[in-house]
C-alpha cells in the first residue's frame, strides 16, 4: 500500500476519536462501508487499540486503518501492534522516527516552516497542516509557495466547504474529525453519520 499515492487519490481522511470503545469502531466500520478509504483512530479514544484491532480484524489486512494524536515511540509501538498501517502525529516528535523504524508511513504534524522542514527531515511521508483553521487556505497558499513539492493535509476546522478549497489550493488530501464524525464515537445516530460522509464524499 503506497500511503501517499492513496491519500492523492482518496483525498479524504476521516479522524474518529469518541468516548466509547464499541461506538468508535461502529464509526470505523459504518465509514468504512460508506466508502471513506482512510480511516484514523485517535490514541485519545477509549480503548483505541482494541477498537484498532477489532476494526482490523474485521476490515482486513488491506484497509487503510491509521492511528492519530501518535506523540511517543511508545505510542508508535502500540498503534503498530494493534494492526496499524499508518500513523498521524499531532507535532513534530519521537513518534516520527519511531513510526519510520517500524516501516510506517506518518503524516506528521506541523505548522511552520522550520516545523515542515523538520518533519520532512524525520522522515515524514506528507505533513499534517495541523490545526489548519489558524491560517486557513492563505496560509497553505503561502507554505506551498518554498515548498511546492510537499504533499499538505489540512486538519482542524475542516468541514465540506472548507475541504473544497483547501484541495483547489493544492492540498493533496484533507483530515477532518468531528464535521465528519459528529458525535457517533460517542453513541450519536450513525444515520446521520452516514448522511454526512455522502456530503463530503461529493467534495469536488
């Protein structure tokens, strides 16, 4: 699995991260038949690597199932163990370059300059643009200017209109947590969920 050429080409990357363990992988699996090709648990979730495994174990080796807010090596290690293929970092840490020793890609968090050239510089396969909401499209217009060959995942604050201008500004894919997942990790209606992944999922 090329994790880059799939983000490229998904263009949609969905963050669950809730509550209650059970809620969280009804999340994983609904947005899994609904379509959605790259799915992140967050460490943060109740029992996230169990939800990780369980939603392995029932998506197969193929899925494209992550594990986001990854900050330590030990996060690293633990994500990795319970079957993910790709983690996502918050912040430019150890967790990169343990994510690269495991054979992981990592979609690695940052906001400045210094930050992506340091995160390209551990290993990053393509860079968290984390939280976007700071700076909007402007400021992924601006990093894209001296680094026009990174590939950008805005994440923070992204919801359908947002995710359309963030890919026509040139990002290769966006991260989006709760305008997506709302509050079905935590038990919400996984009918509205589903609803909402069709809205994003017809993102130009």
């Amino acid at each position: 699995m090329d994790f880059l050429s799939d983000l490229t080409e998904h263009r949609l990357l969905a963050i669950v991260r809730g509550t209650d363990p059970r809620a969280a992988l009804d999340t994983v699996l609904t947005l899994a038949a609904e379509g959605v090709r790259l799915i992140e648990v967050s460490l943060v979730t109740a029992g996230a690597p169990e939800v990780i495994r369980d939603a392995r174990a029932a998506l197969g080796p193929g899925a494209h199932l992550g594990a986001g807010t990854v900050v330590t090596a030990g996060d690293a290690r633990r994500a990795a163990d319970a079957g993910a293929s790709f983690l996502v970092t918050p912040a430019v840490s150890e967790a990169v370059g343990a994510g690269v020793t495991l054979g992981l890609p990592v979609l690695a968090g940052a906001l400045t300059p210094t930050e992506v050239v340091a995160a390209r510089a551990a290993g990053a396969a393509a860079i968290k643009l984390f939280p976007a909401s700071l700076g909007g499209v402007r400021h992924l217009r601006a990093l894209r200017d001296p680094f026009p060959d990174i590939p950008f995942v805005p994440v923070g604050g992204v919801g359908p209109a947002e995710a359309a201008e963030y890919l026509a500004a040139g990002a290769v894919a966006v991260g989006v947590g709760s305008p997506l997942v709302g509050d079905a990790a935590a038990g919400g209606d996984l009918g509205e969920l589903t609803a909402r992944v069709r809205r994003f999922l017809e993102t130009p």
